[in-house]
C-alpha cells in the first residue's frame, strides 16, 4: 500500500504543470497551442517571457526533488525513491489531468537527479549551461547534461545508474524531434520568441 501511495504522490506531483497554469493565469492561454507546443520552460520562454520561464523552471524542478525527498521519508532504506523520481517524469510528460499532453521532463528530472545526486547533478547542470551559452540549443544543452548524467552515475551504485539511465532515455525520445531538426540545421534557438496572436 505504502508503495502504490508513493508512486501515486510521484505521479500527481509531475501532473502539476506550472507552464499551464502561468499560461492561464498571466495571458489566458493554454502555453501548448503556441510555439513547439510543449508545457516546458523553454516555450514559456518564448512565449510568456523570462519571470514566467524562471517560475516554470524552477517548480518543475521542484516536483521531482519533492518526490524524491518524500519516497526516502516515506519508504527509507529502500529504493523507492529511485521509482518516485522516474514516476514524477512521467507524471510530467504524460500528465492524465492535461490529457497526456505535458513536457519533455528536463526540469523535473534535473530535480530529481539533484536530489538523488547532487554533486553529479551540478557537474552535469554546469556542462549543459556552457553547451547553452555556445550552441544556444537548449535541446542540444538539455541531451547533453542528462546523457552526461547517466554516464557519470555508471560509477556509483546500480540502481542509481539505471534510475539515470532510464531518465536519459525518457529526454531523448521526447526530444527525437529536437535531433531531426539539429540535424537538418532547422532547430530554433533559445533566443528566438514567439508572438502570441
């Protein structure tokens, strides 16, 4: 029972999405009919601005640190929180209150992989900001911290290695769009906006 309560938490604590909300209540609009149509920071970025895209950032980040934190409270010893932070992801990427249609869960898995290991999580954080500030490619930037991420935990314990891997591999399937267009020189930048009609 403990168990299903957790991933429950996990998953209704990724269903919070702050990009729809800040959407609704600062221009009345679903943030997923504009831009790329993701529930992510970096469209409330082009859409809604910096303030909106910082909030959005930050509480996606939040949710999954919060699910993390609350499966070592609620079940210590095991490794529940490893499932609570992949679930979060899903939660967020897969929402059932938005009809299965949320984000690419960077943010919330950068918070659950800071709350699972901080320091590699800042290491990779770091790297993937110097990748942002060259290529200015937040897709590119966010592929290579977490895909860094994965790498790094390789050496430390085997679930916690899989936990990471699992996560890479979420990124990059909702980012498959993202490669095609980094292939093909198509991909936008973090410095393009979108105007809202």
């Amino acid at each position: 029972m403990k168990i299903f309560g957790i991933i429950l938490i996990s998953y209704l604590l990724g269903n919070i999405s702050p990009a729809y909300i800040i959407g609704k209540l600062t221009a009345d609009i679903d943030i997923r009919d504009y831009g790329s149509g993701n529930a992510g920071t970096t469209n409330v970025l082009r859409t809604l601005g910096k303030k909106a895209a910082i909030l959005t950032l930050i509480f996606d980040c939040l949710k999954g640190m919060l699910s993390v934190i609350i499966a070592k409270y609620l079940a210590l010893g095991t490794y529940m929180y490893l499932i609570a932070g992949i679930t979060a992801v899903i939660g967020h990427n897969w929402p059932v209150l938005l009809k299965f249609k949320g984000g690419k869960g960077v943010a919330t898995t950068i918070g659950a992989g800071l709350a699972v290991s901080p320091t590699t999580g800042l290491i990779c954080i770091a790297i993937g900001i110097l990748v942002l500030m060259k290529y200015k490619y937040v897709s590119l930037s966010s592929m290579t911290g977490v895909t860094l991420f994965a790498i790094l935990m390789v050496f430390g314990d085997k679930y916690e290695f899989l936990f990471a891997l699992i996560l890479c591999i979420f990124v990059l399937y909702r980012h498959r769009e993202n490669i095609d267009r980094l292939r093909k020189g198509t991909e936008r930048k973090i410095t393009e906006r979108v105007k809202l009609e």
